[in-house]
C-alpha cells in the first residue's frame, strides 16, 4: 500500500511526551482503554526519559522485551480503535550523538550510520505491530534560539523525514520540528525559512507538530493554525501543554539531578478554540506526570471533540472528576481547587484557589474555615481508587501538615495573620510536594 500521507489524518488524543519519570505499561494500556471510551483515537508514546527513544542511545534498536510491550499495546489499540503511535527523537540539545549531516558517503545528505541505525529502529518498531511513528526534534538548539535554525537545518530535518517516509511501508507519520510555537508572523526570519525548507522536502500530507503562539500556550486559534498552514503547505498537528507540570521538576533542580519538586495537574485544559480541530490535523494532548490524573483532562479533551462550539469546560470536568474518581469524586475537586493554577498559562492563572483569595484579602474567617477543610480533606484519601490516591497522597498529606501548622500556631492575632497568608500565598503549598 505504501506510505500513508492522507491529508486528512487526524490525531485526537494523548501524548506521554514530558520530561520525568515514564509512565509504566500498565498505565499506558489504561490509558489506551480510557482514551477509546472518550471518543479518542491517539496515543504517542515519546517519553523524554526513555534513553532509547532520545538521548545518545537513540541510535541503538530496543530490545526484545521493549518490542513485546509494543506490540501489546499496539494489539490493544487496534482492538479498541486507537492509534498507538512510537517516536523516535534523534536529536537533542546537547548532544555529539545527535544524527548528523557528517560522513555521507551515498550522498543522501544523512550520516550514514546515523541513517541506518534509524532505518534499522523503525523497522524493528514495525515488525512489532507498530504502524505509526513520529520524529522529533523538539527541545534542540534552534528551539531556544530561531536563528540556530534557518533553512540548512530545516531541509536536514525535512530530509530525515521524507527518507523515513520512503522507508516505511504501509505506515503513518508525523514530525515535531525544532522549531514549534509562534505564529507565522511572529516566527521571525530564520524560523519562517526554516518551516519552508522542511515543507519542502517532507512528502505532501505528513503532519508537522506545533504548540500554538507559546510552548505553553494560553490560547490556541484556529485562525493561526491555517496560517500557518496555508503559508507552508503543512497539516498542523496541535501539541497541547495545556496541562503537562514536568516543567516543575526540571525548573527545581531534577535536571541537574536533586529531587525536584511536582506540582499536580488535572485541568480541563480550556485553551483551544472551537474551530482548531477543523483547521488541524489533530490535537494531541501532552499528559502530566501521573497518568490516573492525565485521565482527568483527556476525559475533559474527549467532551470538547464531541462538541466543540458548546463544550461547557467546567461542567465537563466536574463529570471527568466523578469518572475517574468515583465516590471520592469530591476529595478529588479539593485537591484540584488548591492547586489547580497553572502558572505558565494565563488563562488557567485568572482562576486562583479560594484559600489564596481569601489570604490574599486578609479574611481570617475564610482561611481558618478553608485550612480546617484541607486537614479534613485529607481524611477522604481512602474513598479514592489506589492509582489516583498514589498520585495525589504526597500533596494531601503536605497540605494536612502544613495546615495543620497554620491553625495551630501561636503569636498575636496580626502575626498569625501574617503567617497564615506567608505560607499560603507566597508559598502555595498545595501545589507542591517532594519528589521521593
């Protein structure tokens, strides 16, 4: 049949495309089952931390174990009627194992070796079932600085692309370029030369990823999604941030290897507008650190796919919390309602929780009513299913302590005061916890 470049591809559905700790398979075939019954027909596996998917081992195949739960998940989602794409990202930031341009002997404009690791990946991906892939060079130079990029480095990535295309047989793909947010007209020289050189060595129809006008973008337009589309010949794939907190970790030392701290993420994600999915080739959803909670905002995705125009973001989240939740599903809203700013997207940071507003504006009766709630709250852990009760238990039990403490302490009533809106809203301190 042939390489698949239909124009009408569509991805609607989760990425595990973040920094931190992967997801295990488990939780990947959860999600698979999940995704199939909101109505979701996508799932990308591309974490940052798998060192065969990227880093200096990319070039090496996967093992014989790997390929077997590939297979297994590729089963599952051919069984329930999703997608299971397999990203290989063979580029980094730092990186002398990036693929490269050197020592090209076929004149193919690829490294040789580089080349044939790739080639030998992917089929080895294929002949375990898998039928969709996804390149990445995301997160490398030309990402943080645009004019890194420029045309040699676009036509170099579109290369790998269309030689992959040809490669693979009877196969979808999608690429995620090292430039991917800004708008056409904000995309600047170097960026817009770039996108040209990779439209035009990427075979008609493949599927090119982008974040909107920001890597976390506050609002996505489908007006700016045809733009740039219409300017570079490319299917936009949207790659939503909406709600993935790895950036938490890494921005508190998990990079440079302490512990890092996390932050809870499990929003509506309402940052698209009705018209994306019509102007895209999809929208992937990019997950947080903890899958059960990720089930949350894909629920919520699931509800805006079937209804776009009159797609109540509120209400769907209140019924994805029931869904996922249960007969916690109330334990589960007070978790989210002390954490559920995302303080790299406007429009989620307008929404702050009722304890900071309250601090906020010295309303001492509000705070000690919102802090004796928070150590009651902690006492509905055990109506939760065990996966979200893991996933939210660190945050739980340092908000009960720390509340706790602000209930408890002495000083004059100004200096209680004092304290209690220190800890609170300078210190949101529901909205992280410890690695451990």
């Amino acid at each position: 049949m042939g390489f698949q470049v239909s124009s009408d591809q569509r991805y609607r559905g989760v990425i595990e495309g973040f920094y931190g700790p992967p997801w295990s398979h488990e939780a990947r075939l959860r999600m698979i089952g999940w995704l199939s019954e909101r109505g979701l027909d996508s799932y990308t596996y591309a974490p940052k931390r798998d060192p065969l998917h990227r880093g200096k081992r990319w070039i090496e195949p996967y093992p014989t174990a790997d390929l077997d739960r590939f297979a297994e998940l590729a089963d599952t989602g051919r069984r329930l009627g999703v997608r299971v794409t397999v990203a290989v990202a063979p580029a980094r930031v730092f990186g002398r194992h990036n693929i490269s341009r050197w020592f090209d002997r076929d004149g193919d404009g690829i490294h040789d070796g580089h080349w044939a690791a790739l080639k030998g990946k992917l089929s080895g991906l294929q002949g375990a079932g898998i039928d969709s892939f996804a390149l990445l060079f995301d997160d490398t130079a030309a990402t943080f600085v645009p004019t890194l990029g420029g045309s040699s480095m676009g036509r170099f990535h579109g290369r790998i692309g269309r030689r992959s295309a040809e490669h693979l047989d009877d196969a979808s793909l999608f690429v995620v370029p090292a430039v991917y947010s800004r708008t056409w007209g904000t995309l600047g020289a170097a960026g817009r030369r770039y996108w040209e050189a990779l439209a035009d060595e990427l075979p008609s129809g493949v599927p090119v990823a982008w974040t909107g006008p920001k890597i976390f973008s506050p609002s996505i337009q489908g007006a700016d999604v045809r733009e740039l589309s219409q300017q570079t010949g490319l299917p936009i794939l949207i790659w939503n941030n909406a709600i993935v907190n790895d950036w938490v970790n890494l921005a508190t030392g998990e990079a440079a290897g302490l512990s890092g701290w996390r932050k809870l993420s499990f929003g509506p994600g309402h940052n698209l507008d009705a018209d994306v999915l019509d102007a895209s080739a999809g929208v992937l959803l990019n997950g947080a650190l903890e899958p059960d909670l990720t089930r949350v905002s894909a629920a919520c995705f699931g509800d805006f796919v079937a209804d776009p125009t009159g797609h109540d973001a509120l209400a769907s989240h209140a019924r994805a919390l029931e869904a996922v939740a249960g007969a916690g599903a109330s334990t589960l809203a007070g978790v989210y309602e002390l954490c559920r700013n995302h303080l790299l997207l406007a429009r989620q940071r307008q929404e702050s929780p009722r304890l900071y507003e309250a601090a906020r504006a010295g309303d001492r009766s509000t705070v000690r009513t919102e802090l004796e709630a928070i150590v009651a709250l902690a006492g509905g852990a055990a109506q939760l299913p065990a996966g979200v009760r893991d996933e939210v238990g660190p945050t739980l039990e340092k908000a009960r302590l720390l509340a706790h403490a602000a209930l408890t302490g002495g000083g004059s009533a100004r200096v209680q005061a004092r304290r209690i809106k220190w800890v609170v809203a300078r210190r949101p301190f529901a909205a992280v916890h410890r690695l451990r």
